[in-house]
C-alpha cells in the first residue's frame, strides 16, 4: 500500500475525516453533477455516475441530495457548471503528485494550487510530468477480519478483480475502473462487508520516505491541496514506513 493511502486510513480511525464531511458532501455532490452532465442521469449506461453515486451513499450523503445534483448535472435545475481541471507536480523528497479538480473559474482555481505547492515546499510541473506516472483503477478495501484471502478470492476474481494484495489489517483489491461495480457487488453477494469502493489512480512505483521531515513536508503539502473546495482527488507515489507515518499523523 503506498503511504498515502496508510495515512488517509489511520487519519480516519483518528477521527479526522469526520470533521471534514461537510467539505465532502461538497467534492461528492460536484462529482455527481459532472458525471450527469457528462454521461447523463441512467446509472446503469453511465458507470462513472454509478460510481459517484455510490460513493455517496458509501458517505451518507442523503438521497435528496445526490438527486438534485443529478438532475443540476442533466439541466433539469439551474445549477453551476463545473469543469474538470488536472494540475501536476512534485513535493518535497521528488514525490510526484497529481491533482483532480472540478471548478467554474480555471484562473482562480490554478493560482490557488500553484499557492499551495509553493507555501509547502513544492512546485507545479507541465502538464504530462508526472501524470504518466498513475493509472486509473477500481479499489476496493475489505477488513482482514470480514473474510478469507481464499473466500475472497474467490468472489472476487471471478467478477474480473485484477489482483488482491495483503495490507496488513485490510486486503486490497484492484480492479479496472469499469469492473468496480461488478466485483463490489459479487463480494457483497458473497456476504463479505466492504469498508470502501472507490475508482483511483494507483502510482506505478513509489518513492520511499523514510526522513521525517520530508515526509511531514508531504502530507502538509497534500492536507492543504485537499482543503481547498475544487480540488477532489490528489494522488502521490510516495511510501512511508509505518513507525515514520505514525509519527508524522500522531
């Protein structure tokens, strides 16, 4: 598992993502209503609407809700139109980071990320640099207590999971982004609770951290990318061992 995702898991067994759901249902809602616009309002023809929408409800997000963002998205309500913006670059320690954003000012929302590479010790890069670096995938989480390697495997590989990966205390599962929906519900159907499903992009290699320092400069690097209202993913390549991690989050 990369560093990054080790740290957003013990962030949220700390509590702090709660705090952050109001900003959430924010970043969700904007999601959903590109999607709507992009593919229309039909979950089953529309697999990147289906995914938000889930995600959603994964989230709590009430159903009102997610339903006037997909019809703001189809036209059916006024509503702001939001374009998908991608910003690249690197942090501290050559960490390369990638940034997904939806906004409705391009100017605005490009001066603010190159602020906050900047303020943290990093710095933007043209587009292409780093992008090349991360592939679009299908995760799926499942605590190590829920199921069997071998009952999971089962369930989920014969729904086209790719892979299956040992994470410690949760098995990962990888899929291609549009088979997220098919191996969710066959590991479902297989009566294994899922802790989260998401469509991601996933580094080819990783860079190791193992200074402290430089890895606190690069997760205040992407805790700042990640407060700001545009911004709906970022993804680095970094790695951290977990006694490095646990200090820098303690």
């Amino acid at each position: 598992m990369s560093g990054h995702s080790k740290w957003h898991s013990i962030k949220h067994k700390k509590g702090a993502a709660d705090k952050a759901r109001g900003k959430l249902f924010a970043k969700l809602i904007k999601q959903i209503e590109v999607a709507a616009r992009d593919g229309g309002s039909d979950l089953e023809g529309n697999a990147t609407l289906r995914a938000m929408v889930q995600k959603a409800r994964d989230n709590s997000v009430p159903a009102d809700t997610i339903e006037r963002a997909v019809k703001r998205g189809t036209g059916e309500l006024e509503g702001v139109r939001y374009e998908p913006a991608s910003y690249e670059g690197y942090a501290t320690g050559g960490v390369a980071v990638y940034v997904e954003c939806l906004t409705d000012n391009r100017n605005r929302t490009g001066q603010e990320i190159k602020n906050i590479f900047v303020r943290n010790g990093g710095s933007l890069a043209e587009p292409g640099a780093v992008a090349w670096q991360f592939e679009r995938k299908g995760v799926i989480l499942v605590e190590k207590q829920a199921a069997t390697e071998d009952d999971l495997m089962l369930a989920a590989l014969d729904a086209g999971a790719e892979d299956i990966v040992d994470e410690g205390d949760t098995w990962r599962v990888t899929t291609a982004p549009t088979d997220l929906h098919a191996v969710r519900a066959a590991i479902e159907a297989a009566s294994i609770p899922i802790t989260s499903a998401d469509l991601t992009m996933l580094p080819a290699q990783t860079v190791p951290l193992t200074d402290e320092a430089v890895a606190r400069g690069v997760v205040r690097l992407i805790d700042g990318l990640e407060d700001n209202d545009d911004v709906q993913a970022v993804y680095a390549n970094f790695d951290i061992p977990d006694d490095v991690l646990q200090a820098v989050v303690a």
